[in-house]
C-alpha cells in the first residue's frame, strides 16, 4: 500500500483540462494539459517543447479570456510533464510540489 507524502490534498481529473503557460512578459505561450491541483501547485503536461523558455516565472492561464489565472514558478520537469508551485502576492515561493512516483 503507498503512503500518500504531499503536504496539500490534491484534486486529479480523468481527462485533465486544457490550459495554457504564459511568459509574464507575454513572449511566449503554450498549451497544457492540467492533470492535478492543489492549493500550492500543479502538474501539467505540455502539449509543445517548452525547451529554451524562461521558466522561473510565468502564468497559467485557465480560462479563454486570460481572466482565470495563476502566477507560477517551474518546480520540476520530466519529459513533457511539469510541475510548478503557485507564487502568492507578498511571497517570494509557495511549498514545493512533490515530484510524481
């Protein structure tokens, strides 16, 4: 039986959601796969190379409209799933997220 270590309880979809990562600047954007949330952080699966992008700060944008969003920072890479820590006005860094098994 494995023992679940994450700090913050996380929600899975079956599907996932589409989403997209945004530069800060707006330089870049890709779409994702949002496959599970928490209330610190998330994992995604990127549907485009994100090789070569300035991924210290960005956004992910959860709706359309660009009016549903979260400011992020990249925790951990594998392959083309992401794992990234949600940033907080007034915080430099959220938890970190744990990587996947």
């Amino acid at each position: 039986m494995e023992v679940e270590n994450r700090k913050a309880h996380r929600v899975t979809f079956a599907r996932g959601f589409d989403v997209h990562i945004m530069a800060i600047d707006g330089t870049w954007r890709r779409e994702c796969i949002l496959k599970d949330v928490s209330e610190i952080g998330a994992q995604l699966i990127t549907k485009s190379p994100i090789s070569g992008l300035n991924l210290k700060e960005f956004f992910m944008l959860l709706s359309t409209t660009g009016l549903a969003f979260r400011r992020c920072e990249l925790a951990w890479v594998n392959g083309d799933q992401l794992g990234v820590n949600f940033l907080r006005l007034g915080k430099k860094t959220a938890r970190p997220v744990d990587r996947p098994d």
